[in-house]
C-alpha cells in the first residue's frame, strides 16, 4: 500500500465511524508512524509502506474508529507554543484555556518574581507555562490524581521546567499558605452536559470535568476559602463555562473579592479575574 492509497482508507475507514475531520486524523497518524511532517505525506506520496507500518497505521486508526481522542493516539497536545505530553490520565487542555495563560502573562512582567499556584493543575499547562515563559516564578501544581501528576512532572522534564508539585484535594496541600497568583481550570461541566458530550470526552477523567449537578461546586469550595491563601495584592485567574460568568463572580463578590471577566477568541465568557 502506498502512502496515498493508505491516507485515502484511513479517511475512509473513520469517516464511517463519524469522526470528525477525517483526513486531517488520518494524515496525522500516519505522520506519527513513518515519523514524517505532514506535508512530506504528499511529496513522498508513492512510497510503499511496509507491512509493519501498514500494522501500526491500521491499529492506530483502530483507535480513533473507537472514538479515542487524536491527542491521547498521538500522547500530544501543543498550548502556548510548548508541546505537552497527554494520555487518559489526564485532561486533554483546550485552546480556551489560553485565554487564562495569556492574561497571566499579560499581567506579570518577564523578570518579576512572583509565587504561583495552580490547582487542579493535571497535566501542567498552566503551571508550566508560568514556568517556562516566567523564569522569575517560583510554581506549585497540585492535583487530587497521583496519576495526573506523574504526567505532569514527565511533561517538566521534557520542557525542561521546574515546578513544585503536590497531590491533595483541592486546597489541602497548600493550607498556610498565601501566594500571589492562583491559576485554576476546576472541573466545571454539568451532569446533564456530560451525558450529551461526544463520544471523546468519555475517555478524558471525568473528576476532571463535571462539577456538580449545576457545575459549580469547585467554585464554591474556592469563593468560600480563596481569600486566605492569596497575599494581600494576591489575585485569582478562573477558568469558566462560558455560561457560568455571572454565577461565579456573584459567589466571589459575596466574599468580597472584586472580580473581571474576559472573553475568549470566540467572544464567550471564560475567564474571571478575582482580587
């Protein structure tokens, strides 16, 4: 089978599955098996694949006809411009969440020292990010999921970064301390939205993603206690459904905390700034 012939059955094979963007999945994991980019597919596009690449293509299509998200098949998923490691440990980070690193970013300057937490941190694309494009920060990540953490320490090695990291429920590992920053994408999809996710989602950690029937509780646990950890000019960066704004900040104002609320590059409600 050669290389063309191969991209076209894959395209075929997930296509019946309904998986979306077919071709684009199908160049990708056929890019991972004969570790070339994308475009040396089609400038290579007569080459003959052996049949122990044909073995590992058809399995890894196997793999996505099933619904497994291309991320976790590939073990990668780029976020503000670094590549992270990624499996069914942990969630899979999404373009929204670089709305909150990109207002971290925008607000702290490239030398200051700063301490940062990030809760509920899985695979560390927060924490790192801090890390990397913040020298100056000196960075915890904690997580309930022992497991979520061991990638998150693998991905530090390989970007070279360093990060303290803690496992505990929510705040408990860090309780007597106050921090200038703290990062936080809690789970916060609903139970009724869950049960109507794509067949994908199903394979992400689902601690990971439902907060609750209304999907607020980790907002709640947060408004309640936030203030006690954060230092006197200390501020609070939120991910949210874009749904969630107004409910959110009402649970920061009633402790206090002033809040801001900043949009993503689809104009939706997803991040909320707290002081």
């Amino acid at each position: 089978m050669r290389i063309m012939e191969a991209l076209r059955w894959g395209e075929a094979q997930l296509e019946t599955e309904g998986v979306e963007d077919p071709r684009f999945n199908a160049d990708l994991m056929l890019s991972a098996v004969l570790a070339l980019a994308r475009d040396r597919l089609y400038l290579e596009r007569e080459r003959v694949l052996g049949p122990e690449e044909e073995r590992r293509f058809s399995a890894l299509l196997s793999r996505r006809r099933a619904r497994e998200p291309l991320q976790y098949i590939l073990g990668s998923q780029d976020f503000m411009g670094l590549n992270f490691y990624v499996d069914r440990r942990v969630l899979i980070p999404r373009p929204e969440t670089e709305c909150l690193a990109v207002q971290f970013l925008a607000a702290v300057p490239t030398a200051e020292t700063v301490k940062v937490l990030d809760l509920c941190t899985g695979s560390g694309v927060l924490a790192l990010t801090a890390a990397v494009y913040r020298p100056g920060a000196r960075v915890t990540g904690t997580d309930l999921s022992e497991d979520a953490l061991a990638v998150a320490r693998l991905n530090a090695r390989r970007l070279r970064a360093s990060a303290d990291w803690r496992q505990g429920d929510f705040l408990d590992p860090v309780r007597g301390e106050r921090w200038d920053w703290i990062l936080c994408n809690p789970p916060y999809v609903t139970c009724r939205e869950y049960e109507a996710t794509a067949p994908e989602i199903r394979f992400e950690p689902k601690q990971a993603l439902v907060g609750g029937e209304d999907g607020l509780d980790f907002y709640r646990r947060l408004a309640s206690e936030v203030r006690a950890f954060l230092n006197p000019a200390g501020r609070l960066l939120l991910e949210i459904g874009w749904r969630q704004a107004t409910a959110v900040c009402d649970l920061l104002n009633q402790q206090g905390l002033k809040t801001e609320v900043y949009r993503d590059l689809a104009r939706k409600d997803r991040v909320i700034l707290a002081r």
